[in-house]
C-alpha cells in the first residue's frame, strides 16, 4: 500500500521548505570565498548606498572586444553586489550604438583599443563609461583606466581595481550637501592662474576655491588670520617670493588650529623655459624663509637637484626640413618619473608621477606620522647648487656608476600633533589664544613647485595636467594632486577603497592560441562522451533490475 504523500514524515519537510522559501524571501546573505574577497564591499561603500537611492546607467553593451569581457562581468558583479546592499539602487545596461552624439554632449568620450585576436591586431571604439544619478543630479564615471605605456592586460587589470572607489566616490558626490573650501595661496609670486588652471577646475567641481593673500597681515594680522581659519585647507604653489615673519606666523597658527596645507615649493630656482632660451642655466636656493617653521615640523626640504635614470623624454629640434623643425626625443635625467611603492591610498594604482628639477626631503624625528608618497628611483644622483645645467648634457651618456645616491624622498604626508614654529619665541604679533601644539591634522610637502603646473597650447589656452602633447602621454601628476586633496579633506576610508586589491588571472595567449583546437575538442566531444556513458549505464542498470523482477 502507498503512502500518502501528507503522511506526518512528508508534511514536516514540506513545513521546513515553505518556511526555508518564506525566509529567503526577506533575509539575504551570501559567503564570499574568494582569496581577494572581491564580492565584499567596503564599509564604506555599504554606508554610503544602503540609505540612498541611485540609478545607474552603464553603456558596457554591444560589440564589446571579447578580452575586454571581463571588465564588464566585473561591472556586473560589483553592481549586483550594490544592489544587495540596496534594492533602490536601479541599475540598466545600455547599447550605446546609435547613441554617440547624445554621449558625447554628456563628456562621455569614446577609447579606441588595439586589439589582438589569433596573432591578427584590429581596432575597436567602445565607450566604457557609466552614468550615476540621483534625483537631478548625476556624475559621469569612467570605467577603463589607460595608463601610460601601459599593455592591454594592466588596462585591464588597472580598471578592474579602480570600479568600487569609482562607483562609490560618483555616490559620495551626489548625496553630499557641503563642500570644504579651499584657499589658493597668492601674493608671495605664486604660479599664475593659467598655468594651474587645468587643476583648480578640475577639483573646482568638488570644493570651493577662492584666492587668499597674506599682504594684509602686516596691518591687521589677527583678522587675517581669522579671515584664513574659514578654509578648511591652503594650496601653496610654487612661491618664488620669501614669507615675512608675520606671514609665517599667520601660517603657522592656521597649521595649528587644524587647518591642512599642501606646500609644493622649489628649493632651488631652475626654469626649463630659460634652458630652452638660453641653452644653459646657473641654478641657486630659492629661501623662502621657512626652513625653521618646516624643522619644526618634522622635515628638511634640501638644496639640491636630483637626476634620475629613471626619467621623462624631451623633444630636441634635431635639424629642419623645409620651414619645419624635425625633433627627437632624449630621457631628460632633470626630470623624474615617480613610481609609488606603497599602498597607501593616494598613491596607489596611479601612473607614473612627473616631476621637474626636484629636490630631496629628509625626514627628522618627532612625534608626527610620515608617509613618503614619492620617492625617486634607486638610480639617483645628487647635484649640488649653485651648479650649471645645460643641455649639452643630452648629448653625455650617463655614467650608471655615478647614480649611486639611492631612492630620495620627494613627497612627504604628515600627519599628528605639529608643534607650533613659535613655540618659547617671541611671537611676531599679539593674538588671543596662540598655539603652541596644533589639533589633529595633515600637511603634504612636495619638492616640485611645478608639479600643478599644465602647459598652454598653440591657441593660448591650458592643456590637461599631466598630458605630453608631443608624446600623447598623461602622466599621474593630476590623480596625485586630487587623491592628496581628497584624502586630507574628505573621510579617509573613502579613499582606502582605492587599496583594494583584485586578483586578476591573466591567460598566456600564446599556450591560449597553441592549445585551441584541442580545448576545443574537448568541450565539444566530452560532454557527449559523457552523457552518452551515463545514458548506456543507466539503460543497462534498468535492464538488470528489471529482469530480476520477471
């Protein structure tokens, strides 16, 4: 006799899987069992979406380069795991063909990637960008990240390590409500406006900027003082001028009321407009009258140029065809090329960082936390001023013995308690409550007052920071900057988003190519194999069951 399929053994596993279905409906969790934990969002990231509602429209669809796949399934992943967090975060994947003029109206700009099919190089346009709203607002977020000289596979790689601080950084821009301010120091012959100006309207979009002169110290110190404490942070590029005692002081009290300052300063005067116009420059210390207030903080900024092996090219006019110049292009030891070795936010999976007629930071012992953001390559070597340069030196091949200097430290992150430069010194004017240990803050010092600095073109307009018009390059000189900005300004884990590490298993195409045909083979003849033997196994398991029973 059969039992009934409501006997009291069935009806309590029918009971356990309506309840384990209920359940599922309201409670989700997933285990991550990846070694790099790529399915795991940060802290910040769950944060930051879990009370927010955002759409997100992602133009990854279409004639995509089949080695450019993963990039999307890494998309797709990452949004499907925002979306865990948030069901209101409403995500759409779009065929951006037909759509160009409207993307490009957006500032979505289009990559046109070389790519290698079966020893055969074709080239495809695609627009990997996304576009994240909220409400009215919305902000534009680049999904492939080129590098200079870099291969397919670090694009790649490179890309796939930038999606979470992406995503989650485009989220922070919508929901928030206060931007910091930021004053750019001028009056001391700081860099003309033009010849930052690629820079300030890049993190313009971010925080408010406004110019701040310290000339009116001299007649009424404390209200400029208290005029410089409504800005959250001072950019100081490139003075040429010296500070006054009062000036330092005003400075010195900001630093210790919590105010941040990014001093990016040439210790030593070297122009490469003069070289080009003069073929050869005397070089001298550019004092600007704060070698004690930086002592005091836990650092030494040296007057010396540092040349480099590891360095950028320069055009040379080499001769002339016509009435047209004919150049070629020579490592240039002056100037730097600044690789991170560290994880640490700022810096890292940042291209290269150029650098011009750089000088090197010494490090002192304080109670202050020191982070070397950049640092030259091990093949150094250390010029003394005053010195000569000339450009004859581009026909010298360098002496490898001669760079023996080691890796000199060239941008510093500091961070604690700074004691005040006045501290048991007469104070240069009166304030009332003067302080002689400041509050938590931060303070980046960068040994290249040019590092801001973006050439202007044909038309007399600025080029983007970074980019080599005679090369095509973009060096890391702009995501530096702005990564220091946001870090000192903006809540830290932001960024530590950006150390995240994701494993990516790159395929050796060429055993790939080799080994095609018969993985081919395999996946198409096996599972028939397969399923062919358990077809017959299983026809004779019932022939001999059967035949038992007759």
């Amino acid at each position: 006799m059969n039992k009934s399929i409501f006997d009291k053994k069935n009806l309590k596993t029918i009971v356990v899987i309506a309840i384990v279905i209920v359940f599922s409906k309201f409670v989700y969790f997933r285990i991550d069992m990846t070694s790099d934990k790529r399915f795991t969002l940060s802290e910040a990231t769950i944060d930051l979406i879990k009370n927010n509602t955002v759409h997100i429209d992602v133009y990854l669809e279409g004639n995509f380069p089949s080695s450019f796949n993963r990039l999307r399934t890494e998309t797709q992943h990452l949004l499907d795991e925002y979306k865990s967090v948030n069901q209101d975060v409403k995500i759409r994947y779009i065929n951006p063909r037909g759509k160009q003029e409207i993307l490009y109206k957006k500032g979505l700009i289009p990559s046109e990637l070389t790519i290698e099919q079966d020893g055969v190089f074709t080239n495809e346009i695609i627009f990997p960008w996304a576009v994240v709203k909220r409400g009215t607002k919305s902000v534009n977020v680049s999904l492939l990240k080129e590098g200079v000289n870099q291969d397919q596979n670090t694009i790649l790689e490179n890309s796939v390590q930038a999606l979470e601080y992406s995503f989650t950084k485009a989220i922070y821009k919508l929901i928030e409500t206060n931007k910091k301010a930021i004053a750019v120091l001028s009056g001391n012959k700081q860099l003309d406006d033009i010849y930052i100006a690629d820079f300030l309207q890049t993190i313009n979009k971010d925080y408010h900027l406004a110019k701040f002169t310290l000339d009116s110290v001299a007649k009424s110190p404390s209200k400029t003082l208290k005029d410089l404490l409504k800005y959250d942070m001072l950019l100081i590029a490139n003075p040429k001028e010296a500070f006054t005692e009062k000036e330092k002081y005003a400075l010195d009290q900001y630093i210790m009321n919590g105010g941040k300052t990014m001093w990016l300063i040439d210790p030593v005067n070297a122009s490469m407009d003069s070289l080009r116009n003069y073929e050869r420059i005397y070089t001298y210390n550019n004092d600007l009258n704060i070698t004690d207030m930086l002592f005091s903080y836990g650092l030494r900024v040296n007057y010396n140029i540092i040349k480099d092996l590891y360095s950028a090219k320069i055009p040379v006019a080499i001769g002339q065809i016509g009435d047209k110049a004919q150049y070629n292009y020579f490592n240039w030891n002056y100037f730097p090329l600044s690789f991170s070795e560290t994880n640490h936010p700022i810096v890292n999976n940042i291209d290269p960082v150029k650098l011009q007629f750089v000088s090197g930071i010494d490090t002192l012992k304080n109670d202050i936390k020191k982070t070397v953001l950049l640092k030259t390559s091990k093949y150094s070597k250390i010029k003394g001023v005053p010195s000569s340069i000339s450009l004859n030196e581009l026909a010298l091949k360098p002496k490898p013995e001669e760079y023996n200097n080691g890796q000199q430290n060239i941008a510093l992150l500091l961070e604690g308690n700074f004691k005040s430069a006045y501290a048991y010194r007469t104070k240069p004017f009166d304030i009332n409550d003067d302080l002689e240990k400041s509050v938590t803050s931060k303070m980046v010092i960068i040994s290249d007052g040019d590092i801001m600095t973006n050439k202007i073109n044909s038309k007399g307009k600025p080029s983007e920071l970074g980019l080599e018009p005679w090369t095509g390059n973009v060096y890391g000189n702009k995501e530096f900057l702005k990564n220091t900005i946001d870090y000192m300004l903006n809540d830290s884990s932001l960024l530590e988003i950006r150390s995240k590490k994701i494993d990516i298993k790159r395929l050796n195409t060429q055993s790939v190519n080799e080994g095609k045909r018969f993985w081919q083979i395999i996946n198409t003849v096996f599972p028939i194999v397969v399923i062919g033997l358990f077809a017959f196994g299983f026809i004779a398991y019932r022939k001999r069951k059967y035949s038992k029973m007759l």
